[in-house]
C-alpha cells in the first residue's frame, strides 16, 4: 500500500512539473489537475498532458495541444502492459 501512495506521490510531481515547464511566463493561467484512479489529467490554458501509471514501475506522459491528446499508443511500453 506504501508503494501505491508513494506512486501517487511521484504522478503528482511529475504533472506538477510539467505544468510549470509548459507555462508561459508572459501568459501563465493557472493548471486545474484532475485526480483519476490510474493517475491524472492536467490542463493549462490549451495545453493538455496526462500522466497514467500503467504499473507500479511505469508511467505514462501524454501532452498534447488545443485540449486533444494524440493517438494512445507507445513504442516504449510492451502491448500487453498498456491500458
């Protein structure tokens, strides 16, 4: 249980952090983060990422612009691991 509060922890930062690194400092709005059981969805402005915690080892960023996310596949993750 430590491991999957410890998981949740890790999603928070890393969609804390990008939502920083894509925030223009001229134009900065500020981010609502959405908490989903698998991990989270961020939105700033039209900027969108998604952070999925496909395992206890892997997560999953997914940006993309005008409020859309891109086709939900990975060269990165193994077939039968993604959701």
């Amino acid at each position: 249980m430590q491991d999957h509060h410890a998981l949740k922890q890790g999603i928070a930062a890393v969609a804390l952090a990008l939502s920083v690194l894509a925030a223009a400092p001229a134009q900065a709005q500020p981010a609502s983060i959405a908490a989903q059981a698998d991990g989270m969805d961020v939105r700033q402005g039209s900027l969108r990422i998604r952070v999925l915690a496909l395992t206890d080892d892997i997560l999953r960023v997914t940006m993309g612009a005008a409020g859309t996310l891109p086709e939900d596949a990975s060269w990165a993750v193994p077939a039968g691991t993604a959701q």
